[in-house]
C-alpha cells in the first residue's frame, strides 16, 4: 500500500493524471518484474546461513519478520541459493498484516512473532533504520547489518553494527563494549529473528 502512496503521490506532483487503476497496474507489474529477478538468483549474505544453522544446533528459534508482500518473500526465498524457508521456525510476510496490525517502524510485527513464537526477549537483526525502529519499538535488541541501500542510515541505537552476520562470529570486528554486549545477551536469547 504504501508504495501504491508513493506512485500517487509523484503522478500527483507531476500532473500525470494516473488513475487507481493505473497506479494499480503498475504496481503490478513492477512485481511482477521484481519477483522474476529475484527468482533468477540472489546472494545470501556472507554468515547468514551460518548463523541460522548454528542457531538451528544450540536450540536457538529463528523467524524471518518481514512486512514485504508474500509474493516477493516467496520470490526471495526461491532465489536465495542455500536459504529455505525449513531454517526458520517461523516466518511471515504482509499478508501477514490482518494478525499483526502496523507495519515497520511499529513493534507490531515483532510483537507477533514474538506471540507466535512463545519467546519474550529475541535478538533482532535489521538492515535498515526503519525497520530497525520496529525492533527497538518492541524493547528488543537490535543487531544492524546494514544493506548497500542503507549505508548512511543511523544505526547509533542498535547493540552494535556489523557488515555482516559472518562479522560475528570474529568478535575482533567489535570494539570491546560491543563484544562485551553481545556475549551478555547471547546468554539469554532463545531466538533470532533476521
């Protein structure tokens, strides 16, 4: 829905004259276009599988929170090489939204993993600061990796910052408040949410 805002927002500006309808095909189609190029192939990053499967070993529960629609989850999960939806215990989309309210930046996609999950303190990982807000809406630590996109986002709020989740697992990459941090809450989390 939001997307479909902005279309009309910039059509208004414009003086484009879309309609409903045209906003509504064209974001169809960019979709469409969209979840075929995801489908074609996509890189998990670097420690993500990793991290997913040690979770898996030590007990840990995984969720994948995302307020995308269905179809681009679908799509991203049948073009990730290596990342199957088997390694999460629980994901969910934006078709999800009748169940879990408001989208990111609100707690309340964390909130319903959270009750789905029957957990009460899990990590978070995010890459953007929008989504990053939904974590810390929710009083849950947050671990940033940020994306190529979200680079110069302010990630000042989030536990510590990593490149990427393989950054982890070498505890040099964090400074010794970071690592100090990370090894305290570990002890305690009994899932991850990416």
């Amino acid at each position: 829905m939001e997307e479909k805002n902005r279309l009309l927002a910039w059509s208004n500006a414009k003086n484009l004259g879309l309609t409903e309808q045209d906003i509504a095909d064209i974001h169809a189609r960019k979709s469409e276009i969209f979840q075929q190029n995801m489908r074609k192939g996509l890189d998990v990053r670097p420690g993500v599988i990793q991290l997913l499967e040690k979770a898996r070993v030590h007990g840990v529960k995984t969720a994948f929170v995302t307020t995308t629609p269905y179809g681009n989850v679908e799509a991203q999960f049948e073009g990730m090489k290596g990342l199957k939806q088997g390694l999460f215990d629980f994901h969910m989309s934006g078709a999800d939204e009748p169940k879990y309210g408001r989208n990111k930046p609100t707690a309340d996609p964390y909130l319903f993993a959270m009750k789905e999950l029957h957990v009460s303190k899990p990590l978070v990982f995010e890459d953007s600061q929008t989504s990053m807000k939904s974590g810390l809406a929710a009083n849950l630590d947050v671990i940033a990796t940020p994306n190529d996109w979200c680079l110069d986002h302010n990630f000042g709020n989030a536990l510590t910052t990593v490149n990427d989740a393989s950054d982890l697992f070498d505890k040099s990459e964090m400074n010794a408040d970071e690592s100090l941090k990370f090894s305290e809450m570990l002890k305690n989390v009994r899932v991850c949410v990416v």
